[in-house]
C-alpha cells in the first residue's frame, strides 16, 4: 500500500511539474519514466492491479497540489503552441548590374559637300541624328554650315569646326542672307510718366517701328512708364522690360478704376425720312466751296483751342466743307475705333461715317452723329474724346474721306464692329468687308431697303 502509494504522489509530481513547465516555456516537454520493477507492480494477493492513473478532468481542483481555476478563465490548451525557432535572415540578393540602353544604329548617305545655313532662330547640333543623342553645341540664326550627308529627317553637317547632326527643316541651303542693318532713330528724353495700354493689346517692340521685333503683348490697362518719346511713339519701361509702343496705344495718368458716367448726349435734330415707298433722293457730296458747317464755339474757336487741350490747327485746316474742330473730331473717333491698324483701315471708318452725313437716316451735322446714343461707344466721354491727339496716320485718313472726299465704301455702308465677333449681324445688316481690325456692314434700313 505505501509503494502504491508513493507511485500516486510520483506521477502526480511529475504531472504538476510538466504544466508548470509548460506554462513557462511554452515548449512541449515529453517525459519518460523508468518503468517500474515487476515487483513493484503486482498487487498483493486480495487487492486489485492498479491501474493508470486517469487524467484528472478539467474542474476546479482536480489537479493536485495546482489552485483553483474559475470556470470562467480559460484552461491552459492541452496541446501547448509550440513557438517557432528564429530563423535567420536570407542572404541579400545581389543588385542587378546596370545595362544602359543599347545606342540605336544609324547609317548615313553620304552627300557631296554643299553650303548652307540655319534658317531658324537657334538649333542644337547633335552627336547623332535624333533627339535622343546628345547636344554639343547650340547654333544660332544665319550660322554657316557645310552639309556632307543625311540620314533620315536629318542632316550630318559641319558648323564652327564641329561635325554633327542637325534636323533638316533648319537648313536652308545656299547663302545666308545678309541681315537688315537696324535703322537709326533719335529718342527725346522725358521725365518718367506713369501711363497705361488704353487699346485691347499693345505690342512692345525694339524700336519706334512696326519693322522691330515685338518683345512682349501687353493688354489693356497694363501699366507702363513713359521715358521718352520718338515720332509717333512712346519709350517705355514695363517691369524690366523696355520698347517701343505706338503713342495711340498709350494713355498718361493711372489706369481708371471704374467707368466713368456718359455725359448726356444732346438732342439730336433729325433730318425728315424719306416717305415710306418714295425713291431715295440721291445724294450730294458737299464740295470744297460749300460753306463749312456752324460749329458751336466750345469745340472749335478762332484762337485754335478746342476747351479740351487740343488744337485743330495743328492737324487740319478748314477745307472740304468742313471746319477745323470738326475735322478733329472725326479724327479723334477714327482713331479709337481703328488704333493700331491701317490708313485704308482707318479711312473705312472714317467712310463710314461720311456715309451717315449723306443720309437722310442720320442727323445733319457731324457733332449730333458722333455722339447719337448707343452709336460710337467711344465718345460716350465727350472730355475723353475731345482730349485725343490722333496720330499722322489718322488725319490722313480724315482727310481722304473728308476733304478729298476720295471715297471707296458704298453709301450703304453704315456699320462696323470688331472682326472677331463675326460676319453676322441680324437681319438689317449684310457684311461687306473687313478692314484691318473691323468687319464693315451694308445697312438695309430705310431708304437703303430692299
């Protein structure tokens, strides 16, 4: 009974052991017992062979000599996890070497020496013929070359002692032109004047010309400052740039922040229409006899000023049956209404207005034409208008019309506007033709109607 005994308390150390382990380690641990002697294990006459002792159930207390376990915990797993061995890490995998890409295969046609030149403002000369090679040097316009081969869209040449490939369409073969020398021009100095771009777009150009290369399009209402002056143009700095831009681009003084009101026109005196199915009575240009039209005297006065700065004297005489003031007048609308363009451009403005003069569709005078409401947007500003001072290319024109009375639109044609808005205009109005930057219509209103 006590060997019995002793073989419980055994196993149930070794048990008890094993868990502890286990829970420790985290580690499976088998354990061998020596088995026991044939002795040992057969029970003494009268009692039952032991048996192998049950593996105790999972209720609180049935390991022995382990403290109770609450239902509610959970039991260590019968089959422990075994935790896996650190495993080295993998030899690093040796980097690729780098292979670079294969230089494409060319083949050259090889040519008979010829003269040429670059006919663009720059080009690279390349180790080979595409873009892919690289560049060894940047040739400029007009530069010399000698041409020895080709081979695709390129040709293999020799410029300033370097062999090489440029792309065709930048040579010309042949000479080089002998560049146009620069003209000479005097510019009178000025004090530094805060102005503004008063057209749609303004070019800056190197010269006082519009034979100079543009360096920049400035917009409306860009700021400027003017420096100097020469002929009919403005030096001008803007930010660190400096040109040239025509003086009837440009506006003196700070760019207006706001529209200003229209001054109110004043009534006009409309000639009577012709009677609805009345032919039209034909129309007389006024001659160079005619007695000039009466002025009022705040536009136009003996001592030549014209309340607003400017002189008529100083561009017109009175002549082709009208007066100095009026002549200006005209000048300064031809002016806003075609800046920038043309003697013929300007002068179909100023037709065009000569035309309504000769209708019996339109008042009888040229200041009442000018400022009829909703008909010449830029004289909605009488002051403004009247402090214009047209260029020599404007009174030209004027006078063309107005005192030469050398005419070419028909007297139909009452209506321009700007060209990019098209050659469509309602019903009432057919085009005719564009001059520089205006799109011309022919009227089909009143005694023009068909």
């Amino acid at each position: 009974m006590k060997r019995t005994l002793s073989f419980i308390l055994t196993a149930a150390f070794l048990l008890l052991t094993g868990c502890v382990q286990i829970a420790e380690t985290g580690n499976v641990v088998t354990y061998e017992a020596a088995p026991p002697d044939a002795a040992e294990m057969s029970a003494p006459e009268g009692t039952a062979a032991p048996t192998e002792p049950s593996v105790p159930e999972e209720t609180p207390g049935a390991l022995i000599g382990v403290d109770a376990v609450s239902p509610t915990e959970p039991l260590p797993s019968e089959t422990p996890t075994v935790s896996a061995e650190a495993t080295p890490d993998p030899a690093p995998s040796p980097m690729p070497e780098f292979t670079p890409s294969p230089t494409p295969a060319y083949t050259v046609e090889d040519m008979e020496e010829k003269e040429a030149y670059l006919n663009a403002g720059s080009a690279n000369l390349r180790e080979g013929p595409g873009m892919e090679y690289a560049v060894l040097e940047e040739l400029f316009e007009y530069e010399k070359l000698t041409v020895t081969g080709k081979s695709g869209e390129w040709y293999r040449v020799e410029a300033d002692n370097e062999a090489g490939f440029i792309l065709g369409e930048f040579v010309e073969f042949g000479t080089a032109p002998t560049p146009k020398p620069t003209p000479s021009y005097k510019v009178k100095e000025m004090d530094d004047t805060a102005a503004y771009v008063n057209a749609g777009s303004a070019n800056l150009r190197k010269g006082p010309g519009k034979d100079y290369d543009i360096i920049v399009e400035l917009d409306r209402n860009e700021k400027i400052t003017v420096t100097g002056t020469s002929g009919d143009w403005y030096r001008v700095e803007y930010g660190s740039k400096k040109g040239f831009i025509t003086k009837e681009l440009v506006k003196i003084g700070a760019v207006p922040t706001s529209s200003p009101s229209p001054t109110p026109s004043p009534s006009p005196s409309l000639k009577p229409s012709a009677s609805p199915g009345a032919s039209p009575s034909p129309s007389v240009k006024p001659t160079a006899t005619a007695s000039p039209t009466k002025q009022p005297q705040s536009i136009g006065t003996s001592s030549g000023g014209n309340g607003y700065g400017v002189n008529p004297y100083d561009y017109f005489s009175d002549g082709g049956g009208f007066t100095a003031a009026e002549l200006l007048l005209l000048a300064q609308v031809v002016q806003e209404e075609a800046k920038g363009t043309s003697v013929e451009a300007r002068a179909a403005v100023a037709n065009t207005i000569y035309n309504r003069y000769l209708s019996s569709n339109y008042p009888n005078d040229i200041e009442t034409i000018i400022f009829q409401k909703n008909q010449y947007t830029v004289a909605d500003d009488e002051a403004e208008i009247r402090s214009v001072k047209p260029v020599a290319d404007t009174v030209k024109a004027v006078k063309q019309i107005f005192v030469n009375h050398d005419t070419f639109l028909p007297e139909d044609v009452h209506f321009f506007r700007q060209k990019s808005r098209g050659t469509s205009w309602g019903d009432k109005r057919v085009y005719y033709a564009t001059y520089g930057n205006n799109a011309f219509f022919r009227s089909l209103y009143g005694e023009y109607a068909r």
